[in-house]
C-alpha cells in the first residue's frame, strides 16, 4: 500500500452504498484509471491502474443486488495497488 497525498475524484460517477456494511461511496476515473473507495471506518483509498471493464462490472453487480464490500474485497483488494488518502 502506498500512503501519499492525493486529491479526491471530482468526476460524477460516485455511487453511494448506504446499504453496505463496508463501503460508503465509490468512485471512477476511466481517464486515470483509478477507482476510489470510501469505506465506511472513514479511510479512501484509490485503487490504481483500474480498468473500464472492472467498474461497469461493479456497477452491474450493484445493480442486481451484489455486495458492494464483497465485490471491493474479491475483485478490487487483491489485484490492485492502493494509495491511501490523507
């Protein structure tokens, strides 16, 4: 995990997740391939080098109902470098 000071996507694909036990808000940047997760302990993190392909399946999963924080943890967490926000 890199820890670095990095500024919040502005971008307005956020989707909140009140319904998730593990993750306020989730973000996507297709142009730096980056996905910003806001968990619900207060900690972001980006995800680095996060393909198009990665966030249209979350969005799909979250839309039939999927776990937010299940899909963050088997598909984001172990493949992805992350940068924690400040």
């Amino acid at each position: 995990m890199i820890q670095m000071r990095r500024k919040r996507l502005t971008n307005k694909s956020k989707v909140y997740t009140p319904n998730s036990e593990t993750t306020i808000s989730l973000n996507y940047s297709s142009v730096l391939e980056v996905l910003e997760v806001e968990f619900t302990g207060g900690k972001i993190y980006h995800y680095l080098q996060v393909k198009p392909e990665v966030w249209e399946d979350y969005l799909t999963e979250v839309k039939m109902g999927g776990s937010s924080g299940a899909f963050v943890n088997a598909r984001i967490k172990p493949y992805y470098d992350a940068a924690r926000l400040e």
